[in-house]
C-alpha cells in the first residue's frame, strides 16, 4: 500500500524525502487559523510535525487507493454462487448485510433512511461499515467496557487484518469483508479508529489542540476516510480526490468536537476531560471548573471559543459534500445539519453542557432534512 502512496506522491525521486515535504511545501493540511494562531495550537509547539500532517498522509493514501482503483471493475459476486447445503455464499452474504441494515436502523435512524437513497450496493457496504464501527466503539463504551483489555483490542485488530485478507471471523465481519474487496477502502483508518480505543483506555487528558486533534481523527475522521470510498465522488466533480478526502475528515473532526462539547459534564463525571488543557487555562480554568460545574463567564467565553472552531470544521466539510455521487449527498448533509444544530443548542442552554444535554428538537430535525434535501441536488460547486 505505502508502495502506491509513495507513486503517486514521488514516481522517479526520493519517496520519503518528498513524503516529509508535503505539508509544508503544499498548501495541504490547510493552516486553520483560529483567533490569529493555527487551530492546531501545538504546530508550533511541536516543530517535528503536527498531527494534522500526520494524519494528512492518511488521506493522500486513501486518495492515492481511489485514484489507483478507479476504473477497475467491481468484483462479480454471482461468480460466488456456488451452493453447498442448499446455502450459497451469496445467501449468507445477503443476510449478512442485511443485518448490517437492520444494526444501522436500530442505531442511528435518519443515517439509515438517508442510505435508502444509496444504490443497493453502496447502501449496504455503508451499513457493513457502520456496523464495524459500532462494534469497535462498544468495545469501550458497551456493556463489557470495564474488562476491556489492550490485548482485546489486539485481538480486535488481527480479526480486522483477517477480513482485509478475506478471512472474516463471522457474518457481520463478512460483510465488512466482502465491503472492502469491491471498494477502494484502505485498512489504515481501521487501524487508527482501534488506535483510538487505546488512547482512551489510558488517556483522560488532552494538553492542546494538536493532541486533541489526533483524537477526533482516531475516533471520527477515520469515519469519514471509510464512507467516501464507498459513497463515491460524483463523476462530474472537479475538486481533487485529496480535497474531498480532507472534507470528509474535517466532517469526522466537526461531528467529534461537537459530540465533546455536548458532553463535557457526562465526561466529567467519568472523570475525563476532553478539552485542551492550555486553552482552558488561557481562559483562567482548570479541571476543578469542569468538576465543580458552574457556568461563570469565564466558561461561557471558553466555549464561545470552542464552539467557533467546530463550526470552522464544519464550514470546511460543507465544500465537500457537494462533490459526493449524488445520491450520497441527501444523507451526508442531513447529518451535517442535525449535528451542526447542537452546537446551536449549547447557545441557547446558555452554555450549560455540565447539568442540561443539548440536543435538536423533532421539529428541527424533520424542518432540516428538505434543506438537506435541496443542497443534496444542487450539482457538484468550484474548484477545491
Ligand atoms: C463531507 C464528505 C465529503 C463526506 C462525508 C463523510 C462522512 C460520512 C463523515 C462522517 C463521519 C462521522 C459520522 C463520524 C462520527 C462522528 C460522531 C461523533 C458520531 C457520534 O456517534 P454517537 O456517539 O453514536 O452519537 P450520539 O451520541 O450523538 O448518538
């Protein structure tokens, strides 16, 4: 895989040396500036390299797999259909994804109605990721959080290099695995999302930004680096792979720091501190604020800060969604919105994520899948 990275990036010369230059010779990761510095505080901390370039690399060799894979021909499932017991693998394969749907209804309700707009085949692959996700995180966050292990996540992590070589471990897995064989998905973002699980089963502290950053990208823009690939860019678009890749990360960042701000006094009391250290001291605060739970002015006015550079990824992520295949669209900006509008919903709790959960009222919710709709079948915008 890395070997198609560094073609792309570097056919003739010195791949590595060419690797290390990028962000800093290209206009890629975009420097976010937030209030006069860049968003990611620790950039310049941190002179080695940010994890926004880190994570950069991530994304030029998912886009490098698209480019690479374009044009080549899905695999023929009707070549697996070959029966034994009366079953065929195609059956077991078509039950399989369905209960991916069915995983998917269950838990996130407007996603799956949105993917009903999908063709078949991108809908279901949709739902075989999500499905994965959803079993990774409720290795932390499900019922049997508490004996979760880093060797577990190991293990975790051996069934995920198995179904990349199509050897799943069960049905849900085999979905995923048949996923991944037809589509330009990379194993990477997999990875990190499990590298993710570790860094929580140890890290309750984030000292700045840059630190901050890799989190939501170990936990939500691998999210966003899995579905483009299968949500495919729209033929018609002129934006680069690599650009529509950024958005769809800066959508993970957006959805995750917007999900931490909403939580912060449940994360509190589990005693776990989701926002950068040096931030809030800048803004005279300190973990015994967030314990004691007390919106002063001091915590509105960090929040306000907080709150502007969620909205800043979100504005990133809204250019890209445009670029997706049509039919991709609807679901993409009907979840954009609905998560966008708590950040809204903290505004008008006066700032009170410690004892009050924003969240978006029905009426809100139904009045924005129409504008969803409608931006859905605007074409594809400029150049990106
Ligand atoms: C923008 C472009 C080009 C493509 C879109 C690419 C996608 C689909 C990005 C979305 C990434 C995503 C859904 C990340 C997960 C973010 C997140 C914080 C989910 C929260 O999940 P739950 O914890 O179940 O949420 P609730 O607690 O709100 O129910």
């Amino acid at each position: 895989m890395a070997g198609v990275l560094l073609w792309v990036v570097c056919p003739k010369g010195n791949a590595t040396a060419m690797l290390s230059l990028i962000p800093r010779s290209g206009n890629k990761p975009k420097k976010r500036s937030f209030n006069g510095v860049s968003a990611v505080s620790s950039a310049v901390a941190n002179p080695a390299r940010s994890s926004e370039e880190r994570v950069y690399d991530v994304v030029l060799k998912q886009a490098a797999l698209v480019k690479e894979q374009r044009g080549r021909k899905a695999l023929d499932l009707e070549k697996r259909d070959e029966k034994t017991d009366g079953f065929s693998a195609w059956d077991v394969l078509n039950e399989a994804y369905d209960r991916c749907g069915e995983v998917c209804a269950e838990y996130a309700k407007t996603f799956y109605l949105g993917t009903l707009l999908m063709t078949p085949e991108r809908r279901r692959a949709v739902w075989a990721i999500y499905v994965w996700c959803r079993r990774t995180d409720e290795l932390v966050d499900g019922p049997n959080a508490s004996h979760i292990t880093p060797r577990a996540l190991d293990r975790w992590e051996k069934r995920l290099d198995d179904l990349f070589e199509g050897r799943p471990y069960d049905m849900l897995d085999a979905a995923l695995s048949d996923t991944v064989s037809k589509y330009p998905v990379d194993i990477q973002p997999f990875k990190d999302m499990i590298e993710g699980m570790r860094l929580d089963l140890v890290k309750s502290r984030y000292m700045n930004f840059d630190e901050l950053y890799l989190y939501c990208y170990y936990v939500a823009g691998t999210v966003g680096l899995m579905s483009v690939p299968v949500m495919g860019i729209a033929p018609e678009s002129k934006s680069s792979v690599e650009s529509v890749y950024n958005a769809a990360l800066d959508l993970g960042i957006a959805n995750q720091l917007t999900n931490i701000l909403r939580d912060v006094g449940e994360d509190a009391r589990r005693g776990r501190v989701y926002l950068p250290q040096d931030e809030l001291a800048r803004f005279g605060l300190s973990d015994d604020d967030i314990f004691r739970g007390q919106v002063t002015d001091r915590w509105r006015n960090f929040m306000k800060d907080q709150i502007k550079r969620a909205r800043m990824f979100f504005d990133e992520a809204e250019k890209g969604v445009s670029e997706l295949n049509s039919a991709s669209r609807w679901p993409v900006w009907a979840s954009l919105l609905l998560y966008r509008q708590i950040l809204d919903a903290i505004e008008e709790n006066d700032y009170n994520n410690f004892s009050k959960r924003a969240y978006v009222g029905k009426v809100k919710k139904f009045a924005s899948l129409p504008v969803a709709y409608g931006r859905a079948l605007m074409g594809t915008s400029k150049l990106i």
